[in-house]
C-alpha cells in the first residue's frame, strides 16, 4: 500500500529545505544512487510535478537536493504552458497524484530575455514560442522599456505559465477545488542560488 501524498505545504518545505542545503553547499544528495534506482523499477511516487526552463544552469534535482523518483521534472525554454507540457503535468496529477505542481523561472532566462527584447534572429519555431511569452507578458502589463519591469518578468512569466496551466485543464481545476492540490510559481536566481517562492496560483472564475 502507498502511503497518503504528503501535503502541499509539507513538499514546499522539503523542496525549501533542499534548496537551503544546496546554496549552503551541504547537499546531501539523498537518492542518488543505483540501489535507490533498483528499489523504484515497478512505479514512482514523486512529491511536486516541476515545470522549468531547459536552461543548463537549471539542473532541478540539483538545486532542490533531490533524487532519484522525487521528482516529475518537466522542462522547455522559458518554462511556457505548452500542448506536451499541460500534458505531462496532467499526469502527474492524474497518475502520480502529486499534491504540488511548481512552475519554476529563473533570473537571466534567454527565452525571456528575448521576449523582453524583439529583433533576435530566431527561427520560426522559436519566433511562435518566444512571441507567445512576449504577448502574455504584455497583457500583464509588463513594460519592456523599463529595466526594474524587465527584471520582474523572469518570476511573472512563471506565474502566468502556472496559470495558464489551471486555466487550460479542467483536470487541474477539478484538483484545486477540492484542495488535494496547489499549483505554486517560483524564481530561481542564478546569482544568489535561492529559490524565491512567489505564492499559490488562481484564476478567476470565467477567466
Ligand atoms: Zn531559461
């Protein structure tokens, strides 16, 4: 028998804890070894479904101290709520049952940073993808010309992702209603190591 999922709080505070020992540089690196691998071959129970950026520098289970079958790491360039990403958060909310899913930016992110800057010579799909950050990021009023709004747009993408993923799946409405899950909006700053927790995510009704 599985033990009930850890509460959402209880993950957000391990995946704090994590984190502190990262920058700390007191990793543990808990479930990181073969025979933790060879004790998980017939199924996973991971604490948090993690949409990131594919950004080198944003190696998730390193940063939050973490394992083998801790995680559900998603990961696309700029962390965007995408067919293949709702999808895979969707599953590990409806297979995996995991009571948190995060949406995590990060400080410097080039697809951002070219979102924020139009003129890049980008391919077609990179225009579609970047141009798709950008109009959200205008929508929420974000002005691209003022370098304070450009250094916020790092964590407000994140936080739109993470709502567009809610608005996007009845699944994860359903999920959020009865308070078996939250969805959380993160920032991980390159330069301070820190994961800056930027709260629980929402829509309005209708929107
Ligand atoms: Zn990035």
């Amino acid at each position: 028998m599985n033990a009930s999922p850890p509460s959402p709080a209880q993950v957000i505070h391990a995946l704090s804890a994590g984190n502190a020992r990262f920058r700390e540089a007191r990793s543990i690196h808990p479930h990181a070894t073969a025979s933790r691998l060879h004790q998980l071959p017939k199924g996973q129970h991971p604490h948090a479904a993690v949409l990131s950026c594919s950004d080198s520098r944003v190696a998730v289970e390193l940063l939050f101290d973490s394992g083998f079958g801790d995680l559900f790491v998603i990961r696309n360039a700029g962390n965007t709520c995408t067919p293949g990403s709702l999808a895979s958060v969707e599953y590990a909310v409806e297979a995996l049952n995991v009571p948190l899913v995060l949406v995590m930016g990060h400080s410097g992110c080039g697809a951002v940073g070219a979102a924020c800057t139009p003129g890049h010579q980008l391919t077609p799909s990179l225009i579609k993808h970047v141009g798709h950050i950008h109009k959200d990021l205008e929508q929420a009023g974000l002005q691209f010309n003022d370098a304070a709004d450009r250094n916020r747009a790092y964590g407000l993408n994140a936080e739109l992702a993470a709502q567009e993923l809610i608005r996007s799946s009845a699944l994860i409405q359903e999920r959020l209603q009865q308070g078996q899950l939250e969805v959380h909006a993160a920032c991980f700053e390159l330069e301070s190591l820190e994961v800056r927790w930027l709260g629980p995510q929402s829509v309005a009704a209708g929107d």
